[in-house]
C-alpha cells in the first residue's frame, strides 16, 4: 500500500500530515491532466462523504460533493484518495482494515490477519486488505496464500501497487530453497517441482501486470528456462522465450534462448523451423559454447527429414571440431542411423507387430490393422486394395499379431478375430473364427509351406491341409504338448513348437506323433521368443527371466548338433528379455540378429560375428523396443514400437566399417 497523498504541493502535503488528528490510510494515484482525483472524508462522529478532491491551504480543504464544493478544516478529519469509485471498501471494511493496521502496530499479526480478513468478509475488492494478508503470508512462509493475495491486488488495482519487490523476493527465494542435490527422491523432486512452479507464477505476475518495469528482461528469459528446464513443460516454454527473444533480443540471455528453442522446436516435431532457428544461432554465435550442440541438433534434424547426405556431413563436422566425448557418441550415432531406413507413414499404427515378406511386396500387421507396402528399391509404397479387404472384413480393426503369406494367399492372425484369410486372385476375404474350428480368437504364429498350414494359439495348435482344409487340434489335453503355443517352425520332416515356457515339442509328420525335446546348453526355465528356418538348420531365440539374459541355439533339423549363443546378459529391464530375433534368407552364408541395442551379422558356420554392431536409430526414434523381423534378400525389416527399420547388408558394413 502507498501510505502518502498526492496533493498540489509538496508544502501543502507536509502541512496537512502535521495537523491531520485521525490515522490516516489512503491509496493515492497521481492526478493526470484532465482527470478526477476522488476523496473519502472520515469525519470523528462517523459519518463519511465521498467527492472529487478540489485543494486545500495550511488550514482547510474543499471536496466537491452533490455538485456543490463544501470547505472542511483539516483537524478532525481522515482523508482516503481514490483514483476510482468502483474499489472505495464501505465503513464497516474500512474500520476493520484500521484495526488490523493498529494491531501490525502492537505486533498482534495473528488478530491482524482476522481483521484484514474481516474487512475482505466485508468488501472482497478491498486490495489494501489484499496486499496486507500477502504481507502476512509470505513473512508466515504460506507462499501460494500470499501469491494468491497478490494476484488479486493486481487485479483489482496493479497501478497503485508495486508488487514487484515482494514478487521478485518470493521467486528468488523459493528457487534458493531448493536443495538440487536431494531431487532424486521422487518427494524431494515433488517438493522441487512445487517451488519451481511458484517462482513461475510470481515472475509470471510481474510480466503481466508490470511490463515496463526494468526487470522484465531479465525476468522474461528467466521464467522461460525454469519453465523448460525445471518444470519441463516445453510449449509453455517455448512460448514464454519466443516473447523474450522478440521483446528483448539483446539481453544477454538472448543466445541460450536461442539455442534452447530450436531445441524444443525440434522435439515438438516443427523440424523445419528448428533448423532455421538452429542455422541462425550459428550464423549469430559462432564462438559460443553451444555451437557444437547445435550442428549435432541439426545433423539429427536432417536425419529425421530424410536428407541423409547433410546429416553425416553435419556428423562429420561435430566429429572434426568437438573433443566432448558424449557429443562425439551422438554424433557416431548419427552416422550409424543414417544407415537406416525409417518408415511410419502409411501404417495405421507406428506399433508393427508381425512382418511378412511374398516377394513383391511387406505385409505389416500392427494393432489397428494390416498394410500392403511396395518396397522396390528403398522406396516405400502403400497398395490399399488387400489390405482394405482383410481390415474391412471384422470389426473393429484387427489386432494383427501374425502373418503368412504366398503367391495367392494370405493368412493373418489377430488377438481377437481368429485368423483373417486373403484370396489374392479373386481378391476376396473371410473370418475364420471358433464356429469355423478354431480353438482361440487368439493366433500367435502362423507358418505354412506348400501342404500344410499350422497355427499358434493359447489353446494349443491347429494343423490344417491347404487343398482338403482338414483340420487337426492338438494340445494338452489329447496330446501332452502344452497349449500356450507362442511359435512354430516347419521343416519337411517336423513341426517344431516352443511355449511362454521352457517346453519344445517336435511333430513326426510322417508318423503324425508328437516328441517332447530338451537340448543340451539350454537352462531350466528358459522361454522360447521365436523360431526361424534357415537352410538346414533351425534356429530360435530365446530368454531367461531368473539369468537376466537372452540368445539363440540352432540345431540341425534332426534335432542334433545343438548349439546355444548367449547374445545380451544382465538385462535388468525385464521387458526388453525377449527382444532377441533371429533371422536368414536360405542362399545366404550370415544371419540377422537383432537384440534389444543393436543388430549384428552372424556367420553360423564358423560362429563368429561381423564387427562391429549398429546401433538402432534410437536417436531419432527414442525408447523403441524390437517386435518382429523378416529377411528379405540382403536386407532385414525389423518391427519396432515407433515404426519400421530397414538396413541392407552392404551399408550395414560400410557404416560399421
């Protein structure tokens, strides 16, 4: 609160304070030219006038009251000047907010917050009583009640008040309060967090209700770095330094701001406009000490636009010019996914689930349907017409999570449609569900060679004859072979099938028997992920929980000369366990292994790997996680969460070489 007058001479003022009886409180606004300075008269019997302030001498003042100008002496009377009607509190507020101020006096702050309180009760617009509960609440350490009070002294009356330097202290002390070494408790974090949020909204009022003050600067790129840095919530921030930048741009802030935008532009996805920021920042700050953040941040940009050439010569230079190790790595990761193909466009989810490969073309099974991709080249074309048929054929859209296909046919397994059946030629699609002799909705695995086709379910698997479609169940109750299928291989002579757990059973075709298998090498309670057939040796992947690691084992299709390869150990994430796939093309001499990190070439036939590995482009594509594979001449497609990735053998050894 203002506590002084504003009168026509600072001789009047000071005559006036000297022979005024009564406590005088008032809120006084400058008279501007042409403007009414209204006065409220506290006479000692109680009564009160309210009119427009017209002078005073040493002895009497004049009010201009019912248009008439009535002459009062100044002993005796309390004079409030207001610059407005609409905020004047009545008698019984004013008299409470007198009390309180006598009770600050006496050191009574307690009393005085219930009569501050009172005379709100009384008159809720009453911004002396605002701000003095403010005072109260903040002295108390109750910052939000004291921040609250202070907004509504802004909102009532900012232009009476300077509110700045109790904002300013609120802010500054609540950020030196936090302790950033105890944060990583979550409680401690929570608490951080809260304080942080209350810095924000007191620099926040002053950028509002005072944006001339000569703080305001400084205060505008603050509250955009705790914004983004502290409370992570980057389109408030982004917002809030993009003011700063264009009101202020020759603060000394200007070139974090900078920097840190076309950052947060990046994440937000607006590439294009981060790069320009980016180049911007270069071209302005040459020498500053995020120069080589920025080139990596550009070379990522790039990559995540497709202009692979500009990402590795961007990686190039921050190699060339940096001697900060962990730029140096992600600058070498940039270079690595550059080697990849990324795509996610015309999938109807970034989530791929199943991989299929006919030779023409990739069927992708994903949670909200399938997709027909042309994949001539490196290109990457949708063809719809299929794909809308077995998307169209149940509702809602199919959970794929298995696919086979051929010259003419398609057969696709969902998580809730039972199998979904294509006929290429004619174009036609059907449900094949219970009522059609399936044991489950649920089909994990689909393999099918010239004769037969076999599915996985939960309730065991299906045999079934391509020409007669005789069907044949088999599971734990008529064959002793468990029913929580997860994979199937099919070689001329056998079927293999391996569970969530650690059994492996073989079907004699020939015979029509079945055989439980355990292999050497393989620990107890190890849980097949996936088989794969390639040439004349089967392989499948797998994990163990209790271990905390996962691999591979091939063996002939016999059964014999088995053979395991720990891939990843002290796998502490129990998620990432069965990301381990194997794969092959048959006239090929390496395999595709690709594991939670990386994927590697493997030469079975003298065990060994090519090295190094690659990486995924997790830089760009952050926190996938592998879901499927398929090999396709001398390039592999792996199904992650956030999309497809493609890598040939020839780049895949020019990147790691």
């Amino acid at each position: 609160m203002k506590n002084f007058y504003t009168l026509f001479s600072l001789t009047t003022l000071v005559l006036i304070l000297v022979l005024f009886t009564s406590t005088v409180y008032c809120d006084i606004v400058p008279i501007l030219p042409g403007s009414e300075q209204y006065v409220i008269v506290d006479m000692e019997n109680g009564d009160r006038l309210t009119g427009i302030w017209r002078g005073a001498t040493d002895t009497h003042f004049e009010i201009e009251y019912n248009a008439q100008v009535l002459r009062f002496p100044l002993e005796g009377h309390t004079l409030t000047f207001i610059s407005t009607l609409e905020n004047v509190p009545d008698r019984t507020a004013a008299k409470h907010y007198r009390n309180g101020l006598d009770l600050l006096d006496l050191e009574s702050p307690e009393i005085a917050k219930r009569k501050f309180e009172a005379a709100l009760e009384e008159f809720p617009k009453f911004a002396d009583a605002h701000f003095q509960l403010g005072l109260l609440y903040k002295i108390n350490g109750d910052i939000d009640k004291a921040l609250a009070r202070f907004r509504s002294v802004a909102l009532i009356d900012a232009e009476n008040f300077d509110l700045v330097p109790q904002l300013q202290e609120i802010g500054n002390n609540v950020i030196a309060t936090i302790d950033t070494d105890a944060v990583a408790t979550t409680d401690d974090n929570a608490v951080a967090m809260e304080k942080y949020a209350q810095a924000i909204d007191a620099f926040q009022l002053i950028l509002k209700y005072y944006p001339e003050h000569e703080a305001v600067p400084t205060l505008s790129y603050q509250t955009g770095f705790l914004l983004v840095e502290n409370l992570n919530d980057k389109v408030a921030g982004l917002e809030s330094l993009k003011n700063a930048t264009d009101q202020f741009p020759t603060a000394p802030e200007h070139e974090k701001a900078i920097y840190i935008i076309g950052g947060l532009q990046a994440e937000i996805g607006e590439l294009e406009s981060a790069l320009n920021i980016l180049i911007n920042f270069i071209r302005i700050y040459p020498n500053s000490v995020w120069v080589d953040e920025a080139y990596l941040k550009q070379a990522i940009i790039y990559l995540q636009l497709g202009d692979k050439a500009n990402a590795v010569n961007t990686a190039n230079l921050v190699l060339q010019n940096t001697d900060d190790p962990t730029i140096t790595e992600q600058a070498n990761d940039v270079l690595q996914a550059s080697a990849w193909n990324i795509f996610t466009k015309d999938l109807l989810d970034t989530s791929i689930q199943a991989i299929a490969v006919d030779g023409t073309s990739l069927w992708v099974g994903t949670p909200k349907g399938i997709a027909q991709i042309k994949t001539s080249g490196n290109g990457w074309k949708a063809i719809e017409t299929d794909a809308w048929l077995i998307n169209k054929s149940v509702q809602p859209a199919p959970d794929v999570r298995a696919i086979a296909v051929n010259e003419s046919e398609v057969w696709v397994g969902t998580r809730n449609h039972g199998i979904i059946y294509l006929n290429k030629e004619k174009h036609e699609a059907k449900n094949i569900t219970i009522a059609d002799g399936l044991p489950s909705m649920w089909i994990r695995d689909i393999k099918m060679d010239n004769e037969e086709i076999w599915f996985a379910t939960d309730a065991g698997v299906v045999r079934q004859n391509l020409k007669t479609e005789m069907q044949n169940h088999y599971n734990q109750e008529n064959n002793y072979i468990p029913n929580d299928v997860h994979s199937i291989a099919l070689t001329p002579d056998t079927v293999w099938v391996g569970t969530s757990g650690d059994d492996i059973a073989i079907f004699d075709r020939e015979i029509g028997s079945w055989n439980r298998q355990n292999f050497i090498g393989l620990e107890a309670k190890t849980q097949i992920v996936r088989f794969d057939v390639v040439g004349d040796k089967i392989f499948f992947s797998w994990y163990n929980e209790e271990n905390k690691e996962n691999g591979f084992f091939q063996v002939n299709l016999d059964g014999s000369n088995g053979k395991d390869s720990p891939v990843s150990e002290g796998i502490e994430v129990e998620t990432e366990l069965d990301d381990i796939l194997v794969t092959g093309i048959v006239d090929k001499k390496y395999l595709w292994v690709a594991a939670n990190d990386y994927v590697a070439i493997y030469f079975p036939d003298i065990d060994e790997y090519q090295e190094p590995t690659i990486g995924y482009p997790k830089i760009v594509l952050d926190d996938l996680s592998i879901q499927c594979i398929a090999a396709d001449k001398n390039r592999v497609w792996i199904g992650t969460t956030k999309g497809m990735l493609m890598i040939d053998a020839q780049k895949f050894r020019q990147t790691t070489e």
